[in-house]
C-alpha cells in the first residue's frame, strides 16, 4: 500500500523551501522504492484569495486521511482575524490531529560556524495547551480583557497532556541514547518555584512517569536556569521535555546556537498522525529570493519518514530517513554550497543540487 503525504506550501518561503524539500522525497521515493505519492493542497494567503480562509475543511480532512504531512512555514501574524477567514494552519492542524507532541532536535554540526561546539540534544514541547491562548480552550481564546487597558491569558495545564508528553519523552530518551551504550537522561523543565499549581501538576506526571523508567536519569530545573545551561554547557542535556511556550522558546534559543535556525527540524505528532514543520517562521524578509535554507524542512520531513516507518514497520522509511540525516552531516561539514544564513553565498537551489549529489553517493 503507497504512502500518502500531504504537501501544504505555507507563505514566504514555503513554496521555495518545499520544492527542495520534495525534490529530495521524489529522488528517494525513485532510488529506494518507498511508494510515497505526494498530495498538494493550497494553505495561507493563497488560500485566502482562492477560498477566503487560509485553511478549508477539506483540507482539514485530507490532513487527517494521510500518512503523514509536511507543511511549510505559515505567515499567521499577518493573516486577517479568524472571522475574516485567518485560520493558522499550524495551530488548527495541532488541535484537530491532536499533535500533542512537538519532537525539536538541536545539534552542532563539525566544520559549521555555530557558537556550540558540543550540542546533540531533543526538546520535547508539549503541543496542545500551556500559554497558546488560540488552542488551550474548548471554545473562545484563553486571553481577554475584562476592563479597558488589562489583559489576562489562562494557562492551562493538565495531568492527561503532563503524562502523555513525559512518556514520549522517556521513549525517545531511550531510543535516543540506545546506539551511544549510555545512560538517557532527561531533564524536565519548568517555573514551579512561581507557577506552584500548574507546573506542580507538569513536574508530578513526570515524577510518575521517572518512576517507571528507571534506566532513564531524572532531573528537573528552572527554565531561566536551562537557558543560562544550553550556552554554558549544552552536553548535559540528552532530552529536555517542557510545557509548550517555554519548549517553542528554548528550542529557538538552542537551534540558533546550533548555526542557524534554518537547520531547525521538527516534528509534530500525535497517535495517528504526523506532520514535519520546520522550526522557523515564513521569513518574509528573504521570500522569493532563492536564498532560504531548506535543511529545516528537509531534516522535519525526514523525521516524519522515521515516524511512518515506525509506525507501519516499513523498514525503508527508517533508512531514507537516515539517509537524509547523512547527507546533511556531510553537507555541512564540507562547507561549501550553503545559503547565506549558514555565511555562504549558495542559493536555495544550488544547495538542493548539491544536496542531491551527496544523496546519490551515500545510496551509492
Ligand atoms: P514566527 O513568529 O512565525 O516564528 P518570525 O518572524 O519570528 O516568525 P522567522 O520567520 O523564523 O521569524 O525569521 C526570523 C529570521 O530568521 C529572519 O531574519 C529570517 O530571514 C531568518 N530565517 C528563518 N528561516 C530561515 C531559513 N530557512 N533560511 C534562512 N533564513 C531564515
């Protein structure tokens, strides 16, 4: 049975970063006989002017009929309000697939001009409630205003979501840390020294879950004291797993210091489904341009490969999917042939090419 992944551009440079992104799909799918069909579907302004809202139902349901999804980054600050059909993409696709888990490697790479010289580790961001006003409610945003000038936002944490996020975090520690013959360990990280109640009840699931895992090393720190420690000394963490705006803003500060945020792979999963995001915003600035980096995409979509694989014990998925982990290795460590953000001068396609040729020989 085929493969069905579902393509959904975004804004900025989603376009230019998906055709990389599928350039090097479709040469694996030919190579390695993967059977994947790839589906395209409108998403963000171009949906606006085709069906006044960024985001169809039918769109909604294709992403939950495929095997996986991979979508570009979306301009959702700019979109118009959600009355006006500025739906974010990102968000909805979370919720309605219920992508509770939010899988963010950051690592340093040989021969890559990035201020960590010894970075290899996993943020695991839970995806469907904490701060993020436009999901964390059954119905209406978490954040108001009950008289001129003041505003509130509910932060809502729960014991279900704590549990969920802590065991998979416990799952890609061991996995993670399987092939290197040492200890995993995990650092659960939080503000309960402020936010009694609610990372009380975040740090007590994953107490729970430590307590079944006892191979698996359990620390827990403050999430000021965790930033302060990824610049310091980023080898202490093997996985970090967080509630859901302290996981977006860590794993932004360690991806950057890794070299580049366009090197920001990401994963979004859930028990049925998936999607591969990159890291990053639509950078508007650069759109059009033919200068994104597209290893962010590339490294999510292959993420993504792993996690069908897994899933539909399809064996090829794994190996495509380390494959692509190779090819960037080697990409980056030869250090020629990069965009601009990683202090090249390649464009978005010369680097695709480029990437391509790696691919061939490592299949080879
Ligand atoms: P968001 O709030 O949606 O994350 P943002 O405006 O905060 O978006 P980005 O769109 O991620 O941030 O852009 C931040 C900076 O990083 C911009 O200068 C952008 O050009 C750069 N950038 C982001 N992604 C890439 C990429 N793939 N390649 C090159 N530069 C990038």
């Amino acid at each position: 049975m085929s493969i069905d992944i579902l393509a959904l551009d975004g804004d900025g440079i989603g376009p230019e970063i998906m055709q990389s992104t599928l350039d090097i799909v479709d040469f694996l799918n030919k190579e390695l006989k993967l059977d994947i069909q790839i589906r395209k579907e409108v998403i963000g302004f171009k949906s606006i002017d085709q069906n006044s809202t960024t985001m169809t139902s039918e769109v909604v349901l294709a992403s939950k009929e495929a095997d996986g999804i991979i979508l570009g980054p979306v301009d959702h600050n700019n979109y118009p309000s959600v009355v006006d059909g500025g739906i974010n993409p990102s968000g909805k696709l979370r919720i309605e697939l219920d992508l509770y888990a939010n899988i963010r490697p950051a690592r340093n790479y040989i021969n890559l001009n990035s201020l960590s010289k010894d970075m290899d580790l996993i943020i695991v961001r839970e995806n469907t409630e904490g701060f993020y006003s436009d999901r964390n409610m059954f119905d209406g945003p978490g954040e108001f205003s009950p008289v001129p000038g003041v505003g509130l936002a509910i932060r809502k944490i729960t014991k279900h979501a704590s549990l969920r996020i802590a065991e998979i975090a416990f799952k890609i520690a061991k996995t993670k840390c399987a092939s290197k013959n040492k200890k995993p360990k995990i650092h659960a990280i939080h503000k309960a020294n402020v936010m009694r109640l609610t990372d009380g009840i975040f740090l007590e699931a994953c107490r729970t879950v430590a307590s079944k895992n006892k191979e698996v090393e359990y620390e827990e720190m403050l999430v000021d004291a965790c930033a302060a420690h990824i610049i310091r000394n980023p080898s202490q963490f093997d996985v970090i797993v967080t509630t859901n705006m302290f996981g977006d803003i860590l794993s932004d500060l360690a991806t950057e210091f890794s070299g580049s945020l366009g090197l920001a792979g990401s994963l979004n999963a859930g028990e049925h489904n998936a999607m591969a995001q990159a890291q990053h915003g639509a950078a508007t600035d650069i759109a059009g341009k033919n200068i994104a980096n597209p290893i962010s995409l590339i490294l999510s979509t292959g993420m993504l490969l792993n996690w069908i694989g897994e899933k539909r014990n399809l064996k090829k998925l794994n190996t495509a999917s380390s494959f692509i982990d190779k090819a960037v290795i080697k990409t980056l460590s030869e250090n020629n042939n990069l965009t601009r953000d990683l202090g090249g001068n390649a464009s978005t396609k010369e680097l695709t090419k480029n990437f391509l040729n790696i691919l061939n020989n490592i299949i080879l």
